[in-house]
C-alpha cells in the first residue's frame, strides 16, 4: 500500500514536470566535426575562375616559396606544434572540434547571425524623420548597417565570393608547392581532426580566416571585436590540431588579406554607397515611373505609385540598389530581363487581383498564418537571403564536402541572391507599384508590411533563384527545392502583403536572373 | 505585450478569502487593457504602427468551495486584440485555460477582532486554442504551458486587512512557425523557445464592510532571464517582461441578493521592461451557488 502511493506521487511528479518539458533546446544545425577527411580535391586547381570577379588569374596574388620541411626553421616550427599539443586544454579541443565540421559552413552560420543582429530599420527621431546608417559612425543610433534583405544578399555574396575565389588561389599553391601538413612529417605530432593528405601551405583554414576576417570588418564594423577573435580561433584550431605549421598559417593569412582588399575595392566602387540616394532622387520616383508607363502607352491620370505607409512616413528601402553591380551579369543583362509591367491600378484585372488579396487576409487560417511566419524572415531575422543559406547549408554538411566544394556552392547560391535583389530591386523601383493596403486600406495584414514597392515580390524572386542553383547542385531535391520556393513565394499572398502577380512575375524572374549563373556552374569544370 | 489572464486570476487566487464548503462563485470577468507608450528594452516610447494597442478579454471563471480550507479556482478567456493604427491584423480566440488549487494551511485568531491566514496555491496553465504567440504585441498570448506556486499571508482586523503574497512560475517552451530566431544576443536555429521563469510579488490593503470591499494593492511582475526588445525591433515571446502595476478593486455583494456580486477594478503599470505603459479596467459579475 505504501509503496503504492509512493508511485502514484512518482508518476504525479512527472505529470507536472512533463506539463512544462524543459528538455534542453536542440538550439543548432547538427555541425558535428566529421570523422572522414573531406576530399583533397586537387582538380580544383583547373575549375574556371567566376568572370567579372576579383580574381581573374590564379597567379595573380604571389605566394613565397615554403620552405624545406627537412629544414631547420620548420624543424623548430614542428617543436612548436609538439609543445602545444602536450597542454591542450578541454576549451582547446573544444575550438577544434568546433572547427573540424568545415569553416566555410562555420563562417556562413555566423554570417547569418550578424546578419540577424542588425536586421533593424532605424526608429524614427521626434521631428519624424529618420537618421541614416553611417559607415563612419557605426556604433550610434542607428548603428551600422541596417542589414535588409539587398544589403544582406550583398553581404552574403561577397563573403561567399571571396573565401571561393581565396581557396581556388590557395588550392593552387598548395599543389604547386606540395609541402605536406605538420601531422604526416613531425614525428609525435598527432592529427586533432581527420588525416588528410591535403598539402598544408598555404592553410586553407588560415586564407579563409583572413579573408572572412577582413570582409565582414568591412560589411558589419561594429562586431570587429567578435570577428576577429573568431578568425584567430580558426588559425589556433588548425595549428593546435597538427593540421598547420606557423608558416602555412602565416602565409595564408598574407594570401587571405591580399584577396580580401581586392572585393573591399570592388565593394567600394560597385554602387552600394548611392543605393539610398537623397531626398531629392526620391521625390521624382513616382514621376519618372509615370513617365515610362506613359510610354508604353498607358493612360497614367488616375494610375497611383507607391507610397510609404509607416507612421512616420519612411523613406523607401534602397531606391537605387537595382543600380549595384552583379555576379556574372552585366547592367544590360538586369535591364533586358526585367518583368513585364503590372496591370494599370485602375484596371479591373488590378481590381481582381486586389480582391485576392482581400480574400487572404479577411480569411486567414491557422495553417496559411504558419506558413507566413514561416517565410517572413523580416526585421530582426537573417532574412529571405539568409533562409536559403540556411537550407543550403542543411544539405552541404551532409555531403562532406571539401572546403573549396562547400565555398564553390555558397558562392553560387549567394551570387545568385544578389543578383536577384539587384534585378528585383531594379524592377520595384521601375514600376513604383503601390501595395495592396495602400490600395485598400480595409486589408489587414499578417506580417510587417515592407517599406518598397510591390511588383514583383523580393521572395519571390530570391527563392526562384535560389532553388534554381540549388536543383543544379543537389538535383535530387528538385521537388523540395520547387515546394519550397512556391510555398515562400505564395506566403506574401497569404500575409496579404503582395499580389499573386507579383509572386508569379518574381518567380519567372528569379529564374531567369539564375539561369547564366548555372550555365557557368555546369562549365566550369568541378562536376566533370 | 504580457497578456491579461492573469491580471483577474491573481485576485481570486491571492486573496484571503475562501469559497465555504460546497459553494460554487463563478461568472464572468471582462476587461480591457490599453497601451500608447511601451517599453522597448527600458526605453519608453510610442509607435505610429501601432498606435494604441487594445486587448480585450471575456474570461469565464468558477471558485469551488471543495471545503472549507480547500478551493479549485478556474479561469477560461477568451482575447482580443487589435492595434489603432498600421497594418497589422487583429487576432482573437481562446487562450489559456487555468487552474488553481487553494489551500488554508494555517489559521489563527489571536483576538476575537483579528484574524490570520496563511495560504498555499498550486497553479496550471495551458493554451487551449492554436494562436500563434510569434505575432507580438498582437498575439493573444505567449502560447506557453505553466505550472507554479504561491504564498499569501492574510491578516484581518475588524474591517481592515492585508495582503501579501509571492509565487513563482516555470513556463514551457514554446514553439513558434518559423526555424530561426534572434534573441538576447543570439541566432537559434530551432522553432523551440526556451521561456525564462517568473516571479510575481502582490501586496494589498482592503476593507471589507457592509458588503462592499475596496483593495489598493501593488503588483511586482518580474521575468527571470529573456533579451530585451532591440531598438525599432519587434517584442518575442521569451522577452524579459517586467512591469510594476497598482491596482484599485472594489467588489459588491448585493444587498438583496448576497449571492450575487460585482466586481469592478483599474490598474496601471507605472514602471515596466518589454511591456506596454497600459491601464486595465475590468468588470464582473458573479454568483455564488449552494450545493
């Protein structure tokens, strides 16, 4: 009978315990260190370069001649590795597991990070007005940047860009000079992470660091501080794990940092810095729209342009980002696959559309709600770019892929998306098409309402050329990939926040914009 | 941005009155809460997107007399919300149902005038309906489980009394539609959102003559842990949620009809975190049944 009750209060404990389950957060992407080596991957030395990029030529950053393995100072250099691996703390070997998942994979989910730290419009003054981000002041308020969905393509492609264009240099060298890792010739040295024969000089992991390093000071300044201890973590990681030597480190980070200044130039000079424009370039939008509808014929008394609808009223977000230089494309390449013009607001397929749109948010169920959420990755969250990094980087760690392979694939996929954010900020801007409510006004919505203009729709086209590259590189998702970018295109219907022509103009676009960046995925020599 | 529920439980549940042997009281509560001004972290400030943010409730709500020293308190609402300005949609549904479970672990009466009572209260706390909590400050709740426990002490002479009463409230997590989130400083890759603990501390002075009670009390709502809501950010669910309110309640026990009683109550949070500046007005009416 006691034993019983003692039970019955047993199982009553758990009762109650379970009604709160406080098992611990699975709070990551399963990043664990893998056990095989990745392929060296010596044919990368003969994959064709991104045309139009910073590196236009392997050889065109030197990097010294190593020296002998059987000479004295590398002899010292091995001692060194020696002495280090006798006192590796726990917190050491931690840093080494952390980084023997892959960095390229390691850097991406950082990124994504930062980008979501300053994924925040600036609030408005008490004269309603709004400050600007400054470059020059990053740590006021508002702070620097306001990652959004253009700047945060931008980011992401020339992190992407950069570590894909350093490991094909650094992958050149390696193979030239052949100089094997400090775990296959020092006696004693153990390898941390799985034996490669992957010659060491220059280190990958010390190129990427730097180049990394130096791009993301650049794009996020104010976490200088955060990134520069994450940068020097990968090095420690490689040198502790008997992967590096001194040297092979030093001589990455020299390669790393001249590449680096080579995007830092490019990213100076590629339009970004005119993307906000003046107050008075956006007073004239909605009249140089008017003008080019008024070309093609259309009757624009009536027709009404965007306007901002937050309280106080916004400026527009990146009126002139459509003006940014692309991956691959050329400025007429934008131009010439620019969608269609929307149906004039006052016609009645316009009056259909909207009626849609109505339909959406008066009867919104739970189940179209989730899928919203879903997908808004709006203020505060990596964004519609960053969500595809996300799921690109679900399917890369499963590959165990190389360094350079998982870079080739962001680059592509991050190319892409900015490509997209240039070709659909061009178009939005262009057409200058108001938003449902703006319409409206009775149409609630289920998610923030986006500060531009409507036509055609910002995920729509990002997850149209996302999944394009995406299909190219792990075909067997194709269905997935297809689901998944009409299920985030059709979301911004359902948020009442788009039209359906916006989302079917900015798939067909998206898809589109991709298209010359997978007709050089498919040339350039790594699927062969 | 904390939804109201627990605003009406908390005067049944702190109190230091007990439902009498198989007597039932239950009715209806309604209220409306408003807020101009928010805290965003601990910056006070409006939102022209927002404009004022509304949330109404109807909450249903039974205190059963299983003894003397022992009631069960339920509370069933259903919430509003909607916000005066901006585009967002307003929401509405059920939200949490609760329970309660009272007992008089001590009582003494040093003086034919004076009366002390202590009280233990065991709390449960589950949403009932499939809102999203992921749309705040519209969200109708926080979509989380709760489970807690609280202390009142009671003091009563002639018609004066005090009150005083402390509990503490673990939360489950909560899932949310989307795989990602940034809080506190940090990117999760996960729809799970671990919800900090929460300590509430309520204080009061009451009269209760000729059936007609008044209470001024003081509420001291605090979030153990949660990140703050970033300049021009969104509020999220685990945000660390704090506000100190006063309350003034008066409630009426007809003359002519003793079961019958109405209960009417303001209270405004003077000092918060994460939480909107908002005053509360409720009313309600309830009827005491005899088994």
């Amino acid at each position: 009978m006691k034993q019983q009750l003692l039970t019955s209060k047993y199982w009553l404990l758990l009762l109650v315990l379970s009604f709160v389950s406080c098992e611990p957060l699975q709070q990551d992407e399963n990043f664990a260190p893998t056990s095989i080596a990745p392929p060296t991957e010596e044919d990368a030395v003969n994959w064709k370069l991104i045309p139009g990029a910073p590196v236009s030529n392997l050889a065109q950053v030197s990097v010294p001649v190593p020296t002998a393995t059987t000479s004295s100072d590398y002899a010292a250099e091995l001692e060194t590795i020696r002495g280090l691996q006798k006192n590796l703390s726990s917190e050491q070997k931690k840093i080494i597991a952390k980084w023997s998942s892959g960095g390229v994979l390691r850097w991406n989910r950082y990124m994504r990070e930062l980008v979501a730290r300053f994924a925040l419009a600036p609030a408005p003054l008490l004269d309603g007005t709004y400050p600007t981000p400054d470059a020059e002041n990053p740590f006021s308020d508002p702070v620097f940047p306001f990652s959004n969905p253009p700047y945060a393509a931008r980011a992401y492609s020339y992190v992407s860009v950069a570590q894909y264009q350093a490991l094909q240099v650094a992958w050149f060298y390696k193979f030239k000079y052949n100089r094997p890792a400090p775990h296959q010739v020092g006696e004693g040295i153990e390898a941390l992470v799985p034996k490669s024969t992957l010659p060491a000089y220059p280190s990958e992991d010390a190129v990427m660091s730097a180049v990394t390093c130096d791009l993301l000071k650049v794009l996020f300044p104010t976490a200088v501080e955060e990134i520069t201890k994450m940068a020097a973590e990968q090095r420690n990681a490689a040198l502790w794990s008997g992967k590096a030597s001194p040297s092979d480190l030093s001589a990455g980070l020299a390669l790393g940092k001249s590449i680096a200044a080579l995007f830092t130039a490019r990213a100076s000079g590629d339009g970004m810095r005119n993307a906000i424009g003046t107050k008075a370039q956006w007073m004239v939008l909605a009249d140089s729209a008017s003008v080019r509808l008024k070309k093609i014929g259309r009757d624009v008394s009536k027709e009404v342009f965007w306007k901002s609808q937050d309280s106080p009223v916004r400026p527009p977000m990146l009126p002139f980002f459509g003006k940014v230089k692309g991956w691959i494309l050329a400025p007429s390449d934008f131009t010439n696959r620019r969608p269609g013009p929307p149906p004039s607001t006052t016609s009645n397929e316009m009056a259909k559309e909207l009626e849609e749109v109505k339909f959406y948010s008066k009867n919104s169920t739970r189940e179209r709600i989730a899928i919203v959420h879903f997908w808004a990755d709006g203020l505060g969250t990596y964004t519609p770019p960053g969500h595809w990094n996300d799921i690109a980087a679900n399917y890369i760690q499963q590959e165990g892929w190389s360094e350079i392979r998982s870079a080739r694939a962001f680059a592509l996929l991050n190319m892409a998306l900015h490509n997209a954010a240039v070709g659909c900020w061009e178009a939005k801007y262009y057409y200058f098409n108001p938003r449902p409510t703006q319409l409206d006004a009775s149409i609630k919505t289920l998610t923030g309402l986006p500060n531009f203009p409507s036509y055609p729709s910002g995920h729509s086209t990002f997850s149209a050329s996302a999944a394009k590259v995406l299909t190219y590189l792990f075909p067997e998702g194709t269905e997935q990939f297809k689901a998944w970018r009409d299920e985030a295109s059709i979301s911004r219907l359902y948020g009442a926040i788009h039209y359906r022509i916006d989302t079917k103009a900015g798939v067909e676009h998206g898809s589109l914009l991709a298209d010359p960046l997978i007709d050089f995925a498919a040339a350039d020599g790594a699927d062969n | 941005m904390v939804s109201l529920g627990f605003v009406a439980w908390s005067q049944t549940a702190n109190d230091g009155l007990m439902m009498s042997n198989k007597n039932l009281c239950t009715g209806f509560i309604l209220s409306q809460d408003q807020w101009t001004n928010y805290w965003e972290g601990t910056r006070l400030r409006e939102n022209g997107n927002i404009g004022t943010l509304k949330t109404q409730s109807l909450a249903w709500m039974g205190n059963y007399g299983v003894s003397g020293k022992f009631n069960i308190i339920a509370m069933l609402p259903y919430v509003r919300t909607e916000a005066s300005a901006g585009t967002l949609k307003p929401m509405q549904g059920m939200q949490d149902a609760s329970l309660s479970f009272k007992y008089q672990v001590f009582s003494i009466k040093p003086d034919s005038l004076t009366t002390v009572k202590i009280f233990a209260v065991a709390f449960g706390s589950t949403p009932i309906s499939d809102y999203t909590p992921d749309y705040l400050p519209l969200s109708i709740g926080l979509g989380s489980r709760q489970i807690g426990a609280r202390l009142s002490v009671f003091a009563k002479r002639k018609s004066w009394y005090v009150v005083s009463s402390a509990g503490h409230y673990f939360r489950g997590q909560v899932q949310l539609d989307r795989q990602s989130y940034y809080t506190n400083g940090e990117l999760f890759l996960t729809n799970r959102v671990a919800m900090p603990q929460v300590f509430d501390w309520v204080s009061g002075i009451g009269r209760i003559k000729n059936g007609l009670e008044t209470k001024l009390s003081f509420t001291h709502y605090r979030t153990l842990g949660g990140g703050d809501i970033r300049r021009q950010d969104m509020p999220f669910v685990s945000n660390r949620m704090n506000m100190s309110r006063i309350e003034f309640l008066t409630m009426y026990y007809l003359p002519k009809a003793r079961r019958l009683a109405l209960r009417a109550s303001i209270a405004r949070t003077i000092s918060g975190r994460n939480v909107g500046e908002s005053t509360t007005v409720l009313g309600g009416i309830l009827y005491t049944f005899k088994f």
